[in-house]
C-alpha cells in the first residue's frame, strides 16, 4: 500500500487541466474562441477566481491569447513566439548559474557543427549565395557592434536554414541571443569582428565545395575561439568587480 500523502489539487489546476485536454483532443483549435467565464464556470462548477487563474496560467504558457474585453481564443502555435517566452526563464538560469553558461556554450558547439554539417551537405548555389550576402552584411556593419552581433546571428540561422527545419532556424538565433543578452560585454571585444569574418568565410567556402570535415572543422574552431574570448573577458570582468568591492581600483 502506497504511503504518499494524497495531494489536494487547486480548482485552478483542475480547470486548467481540462481546457488542456480539450485542446490537445482537438474540441478547441487554434484560432478558436474559448466559452465565456460564465460558461466555464457552469461547465465545470467552479467560481470566478478558479476559471481566471487557470486562464492566466494558459495564457502564460502561451497556449492561449488573452485580450481584455474579449473571449480568449486558443493560440495559432508558433516556434518563435515558443523561444522567446523561454528566453526570460533561460537569461535567469543563465544569471543564477555559473554551469548553465557552460551547458550552453557547449550545447551551442554540438548544435552549430550538426548545423554546419548538414549544409556542407545540401547546400544548394542559391544557399551558398544567402551565406555570402550574409558575410557581407557584417562586414559593412563592422563598426556598428549591435548590428554586427544581429548579422552573426543571421548568418547561423542562414547555415540552420539549409536544413529546412524552423525550429533549427530560430534556435540558432535563440542560442546566441541569450548569450548576448546576457552577456553583452561578451560579445565587444575590439579586433574580434574581423577575425569572425575570415572564419565565416571559411564556413562558406567549405559549404560551397561540400566538404564536411573541413566545415564542421572550421564551426568547432569558430566557436570554440568564441568560448575562450567569452572565459577571458568574464575573468578580467570578474577581477575589475573584486578589485572595485576591494576599494584598490
């Protein structure tokens, strides 16, 4: 016999969980208009304040859209709008754990050489062509340091696109945008921008000859260069806050 104490659930949650199930059963679909208040108060035999906070909650995972004098209508999903409401949760991991920068660093490496793999693989000429336009395009924004760091960006979801995967895309994006969010002293280091450059170029010219190794060879260089800039930086940063705290700056 089971001895865990019996846990009593929230209406909230109970409602909450019901609207889930008719959603995933496909009674409610995207775009669809949720019952009123009222009717989901009777439907379920709860009051008011468990009806709205199983909303909110919904609402807060992004399954549900919720404008002020209006039904709620169930969420037309959506992969990018999906990242950027787990972008907060990450920027607080990232700020409240030394390892999760680490994990991500890593995790972006395993990424990027998959990424870069399967391009060198399927790229087509008008691929080839995107990348070069994108290389370009950082190269005119050298001293503009925001758009440099946009059009990096660019140009890794350019190498994820080839692999005609959406989520691939817009993590490449959300990989680098949390690290500059985070970060952004990270990603200002003079003299960087033009050596991001030359290994970008040597991204395309691997993609473009459909060498493999050579390309996944270069994306581990490029990055793992990137993470030691990043240890360096953090520690002079760390050394500039002791030394201030120490009063001797």
């Amino acid at each position: 016999m089971s001895t865990q104490p019996i846990i009593r659930r929230k209406l909230a949650d109970e409602v909450r969980d019901r609207l889930l199930a008719l959603i995933r059963g496909g009674e409610l679909r995207p775009g669809d208009r949720l019952p009123s208040e009222r009717d989901l108060m009777e439907r379920f035999g709860v009051g008011r304040p468990a009806v709205r906070e199983a909303l909110q909650s919904l609402g807060s995972a992004g399954l549900i859209e919720i404008n002020h004098g209006e039904r709620a209508r169930i969420a037309v999903p959506d992969t990018r709008g999906m990242f950027e409401r787990i972008g907060d949760t990450m920027l607080h991991l990232l700020q409240t754990s030394p390892k999760t920068l680490e994990d991500l660093k890593t995790a972006r490496i395993w990424f990027e050489v998959g990424m870069v793999r399967a391009a060198a693989q399927n790229a087509s000429l008008a691929d080839v062509e995107t990348l070069e336009l994108a290389v370009e395009r950082q190269r005119a924004v050298l001293e503009d340091t925001a758009e440099f760091v946009r059009a990096d960006m660019a140009f890794h979801a350019a190498i994820a696109a080839i692999s005609g995967n959406m989520v691939c895309v817009v993590l490449s994006e959300a990989m680098l945008d949390w690290l500059f969010q985070f970060r952004r002293d990270l990603l200002r280091l003079p003299g960087s921008e033009l050596i991001t450059l030359v290994e970008h170029q040597r991204l395309v010219a691997a993609i473009r000859a459909h060498d493999v190794a050579e390309a996944e060879q270069a994306m581990m260089m490029h990055l793992t260069r990137a993470n030691e800039r990043y240890r360096i930086i953090e520690e002079a940063m760390a050394t500039r806050a002791l030394t201030t705290a120490d009063g001797t700056s």
